[in-house]
C-alpha cells in the first residue's frame, strides 16, 4: 500500500463567500514512512467557455480567444522538506478567500456554455401588471384568426431573490376557446463571446403547469415558482458572457393555439 493523500474541508456543504476562512486538514495516510520535498496548497477559482455538442459550428470562431478568467489564485505552504511518519498524518490549514484585483468571486454554476467554478446583492421589488390579448402578442402571423381572449394578472416582483418563489396571479376574463392548460417556464439565457464575436442560447430548465383544463372566467389562478437550485444562479453579466434568467406564460388554447408571454427576470442572493 502507498501513500495517500486526502484533503477535507471542516464546512459541510462547502460553500463560501469571498473573504471568508477556508479551513481543512490534509490527511496524509500510509505504511511506512516517505520523504518529502514540502507541502503546499493551492486554491484556484476560474470561469471557462466550454463547448458542448449543440455549440458546435458556433463557437469555434472565437473559442479560443475566450481564456479561462481566473478570479482567485492562493498558495500557502504547509510543510517544509522532510519525512512523513508511517501512519496517519493530519495537518490543519486555514486561509481567506480573496479574490484577485479587480475580478469577483462568482457564485459556482454549471450551465450549458458557462461553468464557473468558485454575490449577495441588493433587492429591490419590482412588481409587473399584466394583460394578455391577441392585440397585444408578438410574432404573430395570422392574428385574425386568433380566438378573442382576455387575460390579466401580475408578478409581485420580476426582481427575485432566488432562495425565494417568483409568485403572483392570473385571470382569465374571457375566452372565446376553450383553455387547454397554463404553464409556467423557467428559461435560463446563457450568452458568452468576444470581439469576435458572440452567441446567445436559450435553454427551458423548469416547467410548471399552473391550470389543468377549461378554467372558470374570472377565477384567481396563484402563481408560485421554487427556483430550481442546480440550474439557477444570481443574474451576471461580464465582458465575456452573461447569464440571464426569463419566465414566460404559456397558455394553449383549443384546438391548438399557443400563447406565450415572457418577462425578463434578475435573479439575487441576499
């Protein structure tokens, strides 16, 4: 059996805010004894572009002129040359988080072009009344062959604070058709570049059915939204990428027309 080498944090869900103390023991297990030329840890915290299957043709453009932004870099020695006994080894480390001049620690987060590896921010409601009519839908082709409908309601807040539900209502006032179902989708917008260029790719990360069949007019339908903690993260925006969260309102109609009404979020942590 050989050496080995193991490194265990004292916090357990091992998430930290910068300037924070990171604080573990390097656990260094084996038989016999082994020499040394010192010990040191390292801790490194990047942003990278990473190209997935559906980037291809995309990205390779400016690919490579996208460096990984490496926001924290500590080195700190541990032990100076010499011999470790035959057995267990623990030795404790503690060290603060500072980030590199000028950059931010960004929260880590694993999306389809944009990873980061290792913000609390201000909030400040910003509620959104709504209506939704064939007038006023865009992208539209034919609207006169659109049923007539009227639907109202509002978000209390389009700036969200993620550990918390994106919540409001919605009415159906009147419908010419019969409702089929409303929806609630959560659309995760991932944009990253250069000067040379950029692209911008929209991804559904969470859908919710908040209405089930013909509702009644004029019935308060709740809307309520847990952010999905793996595929969400506070809104960023950087030169290189930016990641930006929308939700949109999804109603479809008999036979089989489908409205959408979208709404720009930003996402904090607090």
């Amino acid at each position: 059996m050989g050496t080995t080498l193991d490194i265990k944090i004292k916090r357990a869900n091992k998430v930290y805010h910068a300037g924070e103390m990171l604080s573990g023991v390097v656990v260094i297990s084996g038989k016999d004894s082994v020499q040394h030329q010192g010990l040191s840890l390292t801790v490194e915290g990047t942003v990278n572009l990473q190209l997935s299957a559906k980037s291809v043709g995309v990205f390779e453009a400016f690919y490579n002129s996208v460096k990984p932004i490496q926001v924290i870099n500590s080195t700190i020695e541990m032990v100076k040359p010499g011999k470790f006994p035959g057995g267990k080894t623990e030795i404790p480390f503690e060290f603060p988080l500072h980030v590199k001049s000028n950059k931010v620690l960004y929260e880590t987060y694993h999306g389809v072009f944009v990873n980061i590896q290792p913000q609390k921010g201000k909030w400040t409601p910003s509620p959104v009344d709504f209506t939704i009519t064939p007038d006023t839908l865009q992208n539209v082709k034919e609207r006169a062959l659109l049923p007539k409908f009227l639907i109202r309601g509002h978000l209390n807040s389009t700036n969200c604070v993620i550990t918390q539900p994106l919540t409001g209502e919605l009415v159906v006032e009147s419908s010419e058709a019969a409702i089929k179902s409303i929806e609630l989708q959560l659309v995760r917008v991932e944009t990253c570049g250069c000067a040379e260029g950029y692209a911008r790719d929209a991804t559904e990360i969470q859908n919710i059915q908040i209405a089930d069949g013909d509702v009644c007019r004029g019935l308060s339908i709740p809307i309520y939204m847990v952010f999905p903690r793996l595929f969400t993260c506070p809104t960023l925006e950087t030169t290189n990428f930016k990641v930006e969260f929308e939700v949109n309102i999804v109603v479809l109609l008999h036979p089989d027309h489908l409205i959408t009404e979208n709404f720009p979020l930003k996402l904090c942590r607090m």
